[in-house]
C-alpha cells in the first residue's frame, strides 16, 4: 500500500496559496460581472420592447446551451482579437469567459425572483405616480432579493468550481498549481485532497454567507 506524505502539502502551502487567490480573483470578478449583466439581461426580458426580449432570450439560451470551457476558449482566443480588446490577458479572459457565461444563469434567477413579487405591488407604485425606474429600484428589486437568494448562491458556488475549468487557457489556479505540483512530486492524492480541502472551505463559507442572508430578508417580510 502506498505511503502517504503529508509534509509534500506544507513545502507547497505557499504555492497552493497564491492558486487560491487567482481562484478568487476569477470568482469575484466573474461574480460581479455575472450579476451586473445578469440584471440587465432580466430586466429586458421583461421589458416590453420585443428586441429587448428577443436578444435577452436568445443571449441565454446560447449561453446556457454552451460548455463553459467553450466559452473561456472564444474569449482567450477570439475575444481578445477583437478590435480595443487586444489588452485582455489571461486572467481577464477568464472573468469575461466565466462572467459572461454565468449572466445566463443569473439572469434567469434574478428574473424570476422579479416576477415573484405580488403584481399588487407595481399597481400600487403606478397608482401614486412612482416612476418604473424608481419602484423598481426602491420596492420591487429589494423584495425579490428574498426569493432570489438559494438559487443565487447556489449557482455562485457553481461558478467558483467552474474557475477549476480556467486552467484550459494557461491559467495557474488552485486546480493548475496542484497539477504542476503532482506532476512535480509524484504526490497527487496528498495535493489534490489539499486542494479539494480549500476549495470545501471556500464553499462553506459562502453555504454559510446564504444562510446569513435568507436569515436576514426574511426579517423583512
């Protein structure tokens, strides 16, 4: 039976530390791009102008209907060719390719978390003359937060093992660091068991992150 070396993760702790960070910098910045773009996609799929609607749908079920890797590799080798994104290095690919693939999802998720509200409440807003843009903003978005929080984070936790996939295009994180340190060691269970340990960590954090906040909309309703 093989003998299990331990102290090959503590000579690598640095290492697998600076994967995590890429890893998390990939994660916020495709999270805050997915949820702005996500959010305007929802809202014109619910305005009433037709080509609004029809680009919205027709941006998701493209997006949702493609791998995510297929998506990394258009912004990291067609993306980046386009005329003003010369600039965008791997790990920006990454955030674009990552982000603009999880806007699909959190479009859909944001749009039925609008379409939750009680249809009273637009009637009302209309009825003492609140423009769209200011009930929208001020009663209807903050009263979807509620049901849109488990399928939010949920799916936020999907797109933080999705950045595992960034290692297609170069990228060195917490899954591309483990794999040059095993291919380097010949200790890939010790490494991998690491590195699935942080990344457990990772989404405990935001497990518990959900749990603060459907606890704290929930007091608001």
């Amino acid at each position: 039976m093989r003998d299990f070396d331990w102290s090959v993760v503590g000579r690598s702790g640095d290492l697998l530390m600076a994967g995590t960070r890429l890893t998390l910098g990939l994660f916020v910045g495709s999270l805050l791009l997915a949820t702005v773009l996500g959010l305007i996609l929802a809202l014109m799929r619910l305005s009433p102008v037709a080509p609004f609607r029809w680009f919205a749908a027709t941006y998701v079920w493209i997006l949702r209907g493609i791998p995510v890797f297929v998506t990394l590799l258009f912004a990291f080798f067609v993306a980046r060719d386009l005329p003003g994104l010369g600039w965008l290095t791997p790990i920006w690919a990454g955030v674009l390719g990552l982000g603009v693939d999880a806007a699909a999802y959190k479009a859909e998720i944001i749009r039925a978390g609008i379409m939750a509200v009680d249809p009273g409440q637009y009637e009302a807003s209309e009825a003492l003359g609140i423009t769209k843009a200011h009930y929208m903003r001020r009663i209807i978005i903050p009263q979807s937060i509620r049901v849109m929080v488990p399928t939010y984070m949920s799916n936020s936790i999907l797109l933080l093992k999705a950045t595992s996939v960034a290692v297609g295009i170069g990228l060195v994180e917490l899954t591309g660091i483990t794999r040059q340190l095993s291919n380097s060691t010949f200790r890939p269970i010790e490494l991998f068991t690491a590195a699935a340990i942080i990344y457990l960590t990772l989404t405990t954090v935001l497990v518990l992150l959900q749990e603060f906040l459907e606890r704290r909309f929930a007091l608001k309703t």
